[in-house]
C-alpha cells in the first residue's frame, strides 16, 4: 500500500471521528493512530525501543 493511500486512509478516519464524535474523539483516533504507527515501526525494525529509553552520552 502507498504512502497516498494510507494518508488517505488515515485523513478520513480522522474526519470521521471530528464529524460523529467531536474534538476529543478527534484526539483520540489521532492520538491511537501515533501509537499504531510507532507499535509498527518498531515490529518493522524501523525503530528501536532502546533509541527512547538508553541515556544519552553527554561530552
């Protein structure tokens, strides 16, 4: 699937949950769609866990 599409996709979901449920459902489709994202980035290998939670080495 496309990066198109899945913005597509993505922008209704949104639209739908402002139109039916206002702004806090609005935030809450937003809000899980990010954690989604970042859920699948990381079962991807894109990201790792370890990238928010190990301390930086400060020089």
């Amino acid at each position: 699937m496309s990066a198109a599409t899945v913005g597509l996709a993505a922008g209704m979901a949104l639209g739908f949950a402002a139109f039916f449920g206002g702004f806090w459902a609005f935030l809450l489709v937003a809000f899980l769609g990010l954690v989604g994202l970042i859920i699948g980035r990381v079962l991807q290998g894109d990201l790792e866990l370890s990238d928010f939670t190990r301390p930086r080495n400060r020089l």
